[in-house]
C-alpha cells in the first residue's frame, strides 16, 4: 500500500497549524474613535481648568443665586453608640435625637466617614457639630460647621435621604 507524500502548507494558509488566525485585531475605525473620544475629553477638562469654560455651578451656589432659603433646620452631633450604633443629638440641647442601630446607620456612616476624613486632615474634633437644612428650593444638605464641606443628599436617592430628612422632626 502507498501513500501519497505530506505536502507542506504554504506560508498563506499555515496558522501554527490550527487553520485559523488567533491575532487579535481591533478595526482602525475604533482606534481612532477612541483617542478621537480620549482627545476630546483632554480638550474639554483643560479648558475648564484654564477657565475657558465656567464649570456648573454648585448646588449652594444655586441656591445662592436662587435666594432660597432654609425651611427647616437643625444643628446635629453624630457619635459612635455601643454595639456599632449611631447616637445623634441635638447639638443646641444636647438631647438624642435618634439612635440608629448598627442595621440602620449604613448611609450616615458612610457620609460621615466622608466628612470625617476631612476633619482628621485638619485635626477637627470628630464632635464637631453640623447643620441640616432643608431648603426651599427642596434640597436637603449636610453642611460641617468645622471645614463648611456641603454635602447634598438628594443625589443619593429618596430613600438615603428620607433618613436625613427624618432627622429634622
């Protein structure tokens, strides 16, 4: 019996033996898009960094220009409680306001953590009391008397707001 001889594969068709291609292209069409989209981007910040275009402005600086006013306001301390709770009182009177448990406290931890990096910076007590306003404009803010960081707590939803919101009662 014979058998024919093993020709060997030209050099167009041999793909380390696997009869397909496993080079990974990208289209030039994308590459160009993207740095067309990184470029821009670059253009757009630098030119708000050189003042060529005013960025937004602020929520309180809206405020400002719109003359709202705060409805209602309290002036709060937050401290660690036992068993990972959050003791906040009223900072004119000193009476307690709310103990939240350590199942309820997840987003007031979190946005006094925030500010609290801030404070630690500058060496601020942690008892440094803040002030809650709810304005007429219908935004909700928590303002650090020490540093007078703003933080707006409509932006993280109805529900993390409510929570603040009840803390005006």
């Amino acid at each position: 019996m014979t058998t024919a001889p093993h020709s060997a594969p030209s050099a167009a068709n041999n793909y380390n033996g696997h009869g397909h291609s496993h080079e990974n292209t990208v289209p030039k069409g994308a590459l160009v898009m993207a740095c067309g989209v990184v470029l821009v981007t670059l253009a757009l910040t630098s030119a708000t960094q050189l003042g060529w275009i005013a960025p937004s402005p602020s929520a309180s600086e809206v405020r400002s220009a719109e003359a709202a006013t705060a409805l209602s306001s309290r002036v709060l301390q937050f401290a660690d409680g036992p068993k990972g709770t959050v003791v906040v009182t009223d900072a004119a009177s000193g009476a307690t306001v709310h103990v939240y448990g350590e199942e309820g406290s997840g987003f007031i931890r979190g946005v006094l953590r925030g500010m609290g990096r801030e404070r630690q910076k500058r060496s601020i007590p942690m008892l440094a009391p803040y002030e809650l306003n709810h304005w007429s404009d219908g935004s909700l803010s928590l303002t650090d008397t020490a540093t007078n960081r703003i933080v707006e707590l409509g932006a993280f939803g109805p529900t993390n707001r409510t929570t603040f919101e009840a803390l005006l009662k």
